[in-house]
C-alpha cells in the first residue's frame, strides 16, 4: 500500500499554468499519481485535468489531461490484503482510474476519509458533459489571438489548384456572388449545395463532371446514402484527366436490382478522357471499403453495393475493412495491452520493465512470446496495414493505368474519408508539406463530413453527442499478474456499455497511417512526427473549434469560424518560434527526392507501433522514436547555430572592409589635395619670385604678405603719403586659368621710393634718363616706361605674372 502524504494547500489564485479563460473548478490536496508514484495536487479546471507535482512545482504531463481527451472514468477501491501475522482487517485504497482517447490509463489515489475523490469525481461528471456546444472551452476562450479565417476560401483555392486554375483566388465576395464555379475540359465546380440542400453533409461547392447538370445532380443524390452522391476529390492538375471520386453506397435495395440512371450517367462521367480533342471512356475501378459480407447486410436496409453490370467497363473490388466498432474495440485492446506490458502501468507496481528484474510478460521468460502475441491480437496493426493496403492500391490504379476510381463505404464519412485521403497524400506531394497537408484535411475531412463530434465524443448542434461511461474497468486489468496478486478490484457503479456508442478512433488511425508512410518515406514529408503528435493531441482536445460539429452546415450554424481559435494558425504560430529547426519540421526533407507519387508495394506495407504516440505513456524512455533522429535535430540545431554565427562574422567582416575601402578613398582624396595644394604653393611661389623679380628690376621695394588683396604703395619723395593701389587676384578655376571673382592669398606691397632713391641706383638713373615724364614726377604705372625700360635697357620682365596681377596690357605689349 502505498503512502499518501499530507500537503500543504496550493491555492489556486494566480496560478501561472493555467491557459487563457482556463479556470479552477475543483482541487484535490494529497494526491498521489499512482502510475508514478508522485505526490501532487489535482486540479478540475473548465478545459483539463492538471496535476501538479509537490516536489517540482511543475505540471506532471501524465496526468494532465485535456477534459475532452477523457474517454470515460471511474471510481474504484482495491482491498489489499494484510501481513499473514497481522491481525487487521484488509485496508483498502480510494483510487479514480481515468481513460484516455490518446493511450494512457491514469489512475489517482486519495487520502482515505476524506471528499476529495467525490469532490473531483462530481466536477468531472460535470465538466467532461457539457450541455451545449457552446459550453466547451474552445467557446469560452475565443480566437485570442488564433483566428480562423473562412475554410470555405481556403477549399476553393484548393479546387481551383486541381482545376489547373491555381492563378485565380477566391475571395468571401466570389462565394456570395457565387462566380466560384471555374471549370476546365473536363471538370466543373457546382454550387448546387450551396445551400446545403443537396446533402447536408457535403461542401457547399463540388467538383462534378462537365457534362453533368445540376439538375441531374440532385437526380443522383436520391439514390445514394444520405444523399453523398459520386463527387470528385482528387484530379491531377496537368496530368492525364484520371479522377479520384467518392460517395456513399447506392441504394439497391434487398434485392439488388435497384437503379437510377442520373447515377449511371453521373459514374460514366467520371471516366471520360480526351484523345486528339476526342472523347473516349477508361477504366473504371469501384472500391468498396466494407467486407463483401457486409455490403450484403446493408441490402437488407435499403444499401448494398454497386452491379458491375450496370456501370459500363467497370470493376468492383471490396476492400474488408471492418467498421467503427471494431476499430474501437481493437484501440481499446491495444490501449491494455500497452499499460500492462509499459514501464508506468496504471497499477503502480511497474515490475516489468522498471525494477529491472527478469519477470517479463508474466514472471517468466517462457511467457515473452505470449505476451507479444496479445499485441497482435489487439488487431490495430491488421487494420492499420487494411487501410494503407487499400490506399496504395487506389493510388496504383489512379497513377499506373490511368483509371478512374470510385470510392465509399456505407456513409461515406468514415473509412471512405481514410481510404481517399490517404491515396491523395502517395499521389500528390503538395499534400506532404505543411500547407497541403491542412488543404486535404481540411477538404476529405471537415468539407465532406466526417461526424468529429460523434467519433471524438463531443456535443454537437444536431443534438447526438457522446456519452461519456464510468464503467467498470474490471476488464482492463484482468492481464496484470501483479493486480492479481497484490490486492481485488471493487469496481462502483457503470453505466451503459461503451460499445454502444458512435465514438470511434477513425481519424487518430489515419493519422498512424500517415506515420507509417512517414517512416517508410523520410524524405517526402515536410513534417515530422512530433508534428503529427500534436495536431492529434490538439484535436483530441476540443481546445480549438476546426474539428467541432459533424459537417461544414453545423460548423457554420455554430458560428466556430468565429467564435473559437484556429488549431491551424495555433501550430503555425509555434513553429514559427524557432524556425526550420523546430521539431515539427522534418529533418530529412527532400523535395526533389519524392518529387511525384509514392506507391509502397505489398511487402513494404508491415506497420509497426507508432512509438512516439503508442508508447510515449506506458514506455516514455522508448517513445523517443530513436536516438538517431534526437541526435540528428541536436546536430542540427548545432549547424545552424554556426551558420548564423558565420553569417554574423562575414556580415561584419565585410562591414569592416567597407570601412576599409571608405579610409582608404579618404586617404587618396586626401593626398590628391595634399599634391595638389603642394603645387599651387609651388606655382604661386614661382609666380611670387618672378613677380617680385620683375618689380624689383623696375627700382621697387616689394612686400609679400598674406592678405587677400596686392598693394602697390608709391611714395614721390620721403614726406609724402605713399599712394596705394589694391589689386584683387582672379580667380583660378579647375583648368589653371584664373577667374574674375577668384581671390588668393597674396598681397603685394610695392612703394615707389623718391628720385633720389632711384638715382642711386643704375637703373634709376636709366629710368629718369629715358622717362619722357620725368619733369612731372614718377607716374608709373601709369607712364609708359615700364615698355620703354624693356626695349632700350633690356630690363626682363615676367609678362605671365604681371598679366595675372592685371597690369594694364598696354606697358607690355609685344612688338
């Protein structure tokens, strides 16, 4: 017997884990989860069970379970039984076993004495029971931030894509004013069911023969189950014209002899080709899901199956595959099977695998291969290589002989909807990416009216919901040896027998298909299996509205579009957190490797345990589907972790370099202007000395400074005020000329000293020989006897620099 111990209260305000509009109904203190040993405290809230670990603070993923995931519950007592020298009475433990639709079995034990199991056990009768639809959490939390825009666009872009009229886009306005209906050679889109009046439970647009009317469409529908009439799912959008149709069975009546010639002509119509412009009939493949024996049976209540005979060049093929019922009770065997034989059974011993001791399948190693065969005897891998046989041999038929194939069970809703959309995944690889992926559930699925409601055991608008049964789970232990021996079950009341119901694992199977062709494929999906763990457990749990009511016409009565968060946009949203190296991408992808169909042949159809959703509860160290692909993500992670760093490092290795070459532009410019001022200063010093050479030969004293202007001072004798000539230079434009506005730096001082300054010199005596002016004082510059001093003395004169400080040209003109 197991201890349970007393712990302090956790009270529930504030509590960080706790999701959106999610609140605490109900709590229980000392709680023990059996399956592991683990103390914690168990909390009801509107959306899940939660149970929170003492020891770590944090949420214990086995026993945290989303409300709408709970297949049933139940309370129990085990008597166990005293030591043999004990004299007490049998103690017995208060235990609440939970069964979910996701593999696990939970079981929880409570402190004797106490309300705490009644407690909870009332809050889940209420919680896991909802009235209404509108009472889910999906309703209570809103779109938040998960909005889902209208699928009816997202459906027709779709049609058009397989249409070969991908380059149109639909639009809420195209739907109302109904200019949806496109069409190619062979195919039209119809908007007969635009009302759901045609079938309620198909899409409001269908892909439909051309030549086929809308009038004979609704002929059609009356001689089919529910009126599912022949439609198209799948064409190849530039391929050969072969289709992939689905309906429901005919209504041939007891006697088979049942007719209607709108659906005969409606079958024939899907088989039409065009050869040189010319119509011609192929081959016509009627694939019938039901064992043979069953679509007998179905006569006798107005079904059946179709007459070979009456559908020109076609062929009927029957398929086996067994009904809701069985595929439930084989989860359910299988669902045993993995909690008596996995490391953390419900019945809390775990003694073989987890003490690591030789008692395997029974005490005894002689018992191994027994206790293996009770895994084929679940029959869930049978019915799983059922469908993905079936699916293979549509796709051959559709790929390899270029036939046209037919496909229904009774409704038309259940195996139909695996057999179809798993064909359209091996023929199309659009629907091995992430997108696509959504596009054909979103059509095979949700558009043409799987019941989700009745299958995952929800309420729905029609008013048929499922019931959740707190039966008695006496069965569910009968194969642990260690139950037997350690103490009796007392199962309390139970209600109404589980097989009665209308739930059924029909999508979770499919999507195990879907992780067989994964793992016999790695490189042709765009996701991976964790990804496919996910969406499961997100539509397992009802916390979004995609998957609610039975069929398009209710989703939309409900307002869900509107009203609930889109599971789409919510996985989306979390893989877009770390990118391409999140866990829903697949690793291995190659887009060009599986370019075009996948078609598995017969030997290669062995399924095998999905182990990261099988086992991840009852053998959670087994469930990692492998250490190779953990390593390879890690190794991943890893190489891109260095490629950002590379990318970092050359991004700022080449900033550098800019820098560089922006420097080393500078320093050039620089230097350009370095020489070039360097060479104005010579050339103005050449000019200066010549200047001031050619002034001084004239008898001159000159002065050089740094002002703007040139100063030419002329003084006649000591007491007179010198006279001053300011001269601005010109400019010096890019080509060496000088510009009018141009002003150097250079001034120019010249004084003219007196006549007998001039007199002193050899030169002066020659001026006042030779001036004509010289009774009148010393005029120059005005006099000419700059010109005259130049021809008769021979003085030399720089005529470029006296030009540049615009001395009249008259006083050195040449001759």
């Amino acid at each position: 017997m197991y201890n349970l111990p007393v712990t302090r209260s956790i009270s529930h305000v504030g509590l960080e884990f706790l999701l959106e509009a999610e609140r605490v109904v109900e709590e229980g203190h000392g709680v023990v989860l059996v399956n592991t040993d683990e103390a914690g405290t168990l909390f009801v809230t509107n959306f899940r069970l939660l149970f929170l670990s003492d020891g770590t603070r944090n949420i214990v993923s086995l026993g945290t379970i989303p409300l709408a995931t709970i297949e049933r519950f139940n309370k129990m007592v085990v008597k166990v039984q005293s030591a043999p020298r004990q004299t007490d009475k049998s103690s017995s433990r208060r235990l609440l076993l939970i069964i979910g639709k996701d593999m696990r079995i939970i079981v929880f034990g409570f402190r004797p004495q106490t309300k705490q199991r009644r407690v909870i056990f009332d809050a889940l009768s209420r919680c896991t029971k909802p009235a209404r639809i509108w009472d889910l959490y999906a309703f209570t939390c809103g779109p938040s931030k998960f909005s889902n825009p209208n699928p009816k666009v997202r459906l027709l872009n779709e049609y058009f894509r397989l249409l070969g009229k991908g380059f149109h886009c639909a639009s809420m306005r195209m739907i109302e004013d109904g200019s949806f209906t496109l069409s190619n050679d062979l195919l039209r889109i119809s908007d007969t069911n635009s009302n759901y009046t045609t079938c309620q439970s198909y899409p409001f647009a269908l892909i439909v023969p051309k030549n086929i009317s809308d009038e004979e469409v609704i002929q059609a529908s009356t001689f089919r189950a529910r009126c599912r009439i022949p439609v198209v799912s799948w064409c190849h959008p530039a391929g050969t014209g072969a289709v992939l149709a689905r309906s429901s069975q005919p209504l041939v009546g007891l006697m088979m002899n049942m007719r209607s010639n709108a659906d005969e002509k409606l079958v024939a119509a899907l088989c039409t080709q065009l050869v040189n412009g010319k119509s011609s009939r192929r081959k016509l493949y009627i694939a019938d899901a039901r064992p043979r024996k069953n679509a007998l049976a179905n006569g006798a209540m107005g079904g059946g199956s179709e007459s070979s005979s009456n559908y020109f060049q076609s062929e009927i093929v029957f398929f086996g595959i067994d009904n809701i019922h069985a595929m439930r009770e084989s989860f359910a065997r299988l669902r045993d099977y993995l909690d008596t034989h996995g490391a953390a059974s419900s019945d809390g011993m775990s003694s073989f695998l987890r003490h690591g001791g030789w008692t395997w399948g029974g005490r005894n190693l002689s018992s191994m291969s027994a206790s293996v065969s009770t895994l084929g005897d679940s029959g869930w891998l049978i019915h799983v290589q059922s469908v993905l046989a079936g699916s293979a041999w549509i796709a051959a038929r559709v790929a390899l002989e270029s036939a046209s194939v037919l496909v229904h069970c009774s409704d038309g809703w259940d195996r139909t909807s695996q057999l179809v959309s798993l064909a359209n995944l091996m023929l199309d690889p659009y629907y091995r990416t992430f997108t696509g992926f959504q596009a054909l559930v979103e059509k095979d699925w949700l558009a043409f009216g799987h019941p989700f409601s009745d299958r995952v055991g929800m309420p729905s608008i029609s008013g048929t919901s499922f019931e959740l049964t707190r039966q008695s789970s006496t069965g569910s232990f009968s194969s642990s040896p260690m139950r037997q021996s350690s103490g009796s079950l007392t199962p309390q009341a139970s209600n109404s027998s589980h097989a009665q119901t209308n739930y059924s694992p029909i999508f979770l199977q499919w999507v195990d298909c879907v992780s067989q062709l994964l793992r016999m494929y790695p490189f042709a999906f765009e996701f991976s299996s964790t990804f496919l763990v996910d969406f499961l457990d997100c539509v397992l749990s009802c916390r979004f509205g995609n998957f609610l009511c039975n069929s398009e016409k209710e989703r939309l009565q409900c307002g869900v579009y509107e009203a609930c968060g889109c599971l789409w946009a919510y996985l989306a949203d979390v893989r877009s957190s770390e990118g391409s190296s999140h866990a829903h991408y697949n690793l291995f992808y190659d887009p060009l490797k599986h370019n075009g169909r996948v078609l598995p042949p017969a030997a290669a159809l062995a399924p095998t345990l999905w182990p990261q959703f099988h086992l991840r509860w009852a053998c959670p160290s087994e469930s990692q589907a492998g250490e190779l692909e953990a390593e390879s993500r890690h190794m991943a992670i890893k190489f891109s972790e260095l490629q950002k760093a590379k990318e970092a490092a050359e991004k700022k290795a080449k900033e550098y370099s800019m820098a560089m070459e922006t420097l080393n532009a500078e320093l050039r410019n620089e230097k350009q202007v370095s020489s070039s001022a360097m060479n104005l200063a010579k050339r103005a010093s050449k000019e200066s000395a010549a200047i001031k050479r050619a002034i001084q030969s004239l008898g001159c004293r000159v002065n050089f400074t740094s002002s703007v202007n040139c100063s030419f001072d002329f003084e006649s004798n000591p007491t007179e005020t010198p006279q001053k000539y300011m001269h601005s230079p010109p400019r010096r434009n890019s080509d060496g000329t000088m510009g009018p506005e141009d002003k150097s730096d250079l001034s120019v001082s010249i004084t003219v000293v007196s006549e007998d300054v001039v007199s002193s010199s050899p030169l002066g005596r020659v001026c006042e020989t030779l001036c004509p002016l010289r009774n009148g004082g010393c005029r120059w510059p005005d006099a000419a006897c700059a010109q005259l001093g130049s021809q008769f003395v021979g003085l030399k004169a720089n005529f470029d620099a006296f030009d540049r400080l615009s001395i009249y040209d008259g006083y050195f003109q040449s001759e």
